[in-house]
C-alpha cells in the first residue's frame, strides 16, 4: 500500500477536508511570498475534541524535478480537551498556516491535511515564477 491509495481529494468548495492553497500565480524568482493553507473555507469543519484537524503540511515540487521538497508543517493541538471533559477546555487552534518563503522556479504547491476521522486530504496549484 502507499500513500496515493489513501489520500484523498476533492473540490474545497463542496468538501470541508481538501485544503484550500492561497498563492500568487505568478511571483519573481527569489522574491518573498506568503502562502496560506486552511481547512474548511468554504463548508467549515468541525474543532471538536472528538472531531477536527490534527495537521498541515505544505510541499513544492519544481516544473522538470523528480523530488518534493518539504516546505513545514503545522499542528493544531487544543480542540478544546480539558479535565473537565471534551470540548470543555478554554482554547482550540483554528487549521489555517501560513508560510512565508522564495521559489527560484516555477512548479506545484502541494498540501496534504488529516482529519482524525476522515483521514489524510490533499491539494496541489501550480505557481509560475519568471526571472
């Protein structure tokens, strides 16, 4: 089994689990760019202890290369568990990241997501980068 016969897909306007990628099309080589990553735009999801967003990573893959390059990952940890019961604590970590980084090349951003119960999602947009 690999990842790909896992992960799962989707358009984020209809399905709350694909993370949604916010990049410029188009940047400068070498320039600095922010990008951001959340779950559940469109139809939010759930920040429930029992039910919620656990993680977010973000990758590159430039135009022409054979490898991904990990760009970070984000834990959302407080779903509001407390000692006083689920969803009774004080703080919950809404899954939106963002990055600041520089591209030398044009090529695809890819994110991945993981829903405690609903498993791994994942999104790609491609980013072009002129010199």
């Amino acid at each position: 089994m690999k990842f790909a016969d896992v992960m799962q897909s989707g358009d984020w306007k209809g399905e709350k689990h694909v993370p949604v990628i916010e990049a410029p099309e188009k940047v400068k080589a070498g320039e600095a760019m922010t990008v951001t990553v959340s779950v559940g735009k469109e139809i939010p999801h759930p920040h429930t202890t029992e039910h919620h967003i656990r993680w977010i990573r973000l990758a590159f893959k430039p135009e022409g290369g054979k490898f991904v390059y990990d760009l970070g990952l984000v834990e959302f940890n407080a779903h509001g568990e407390s000692t006083e019961g689920a969803n009774q604590g004080p703080a919950y970590t809404d899954p939106v990241a963002s990055f600041q980084l520089k591209l030398k090349k044009s090529g695809m951003l890819l994110a991945a997501s993981y829903c405690n119960i609903h498993g791994m999602w994942e999104s790609s947009v491609p980013v072009a980068v002129e010199e």
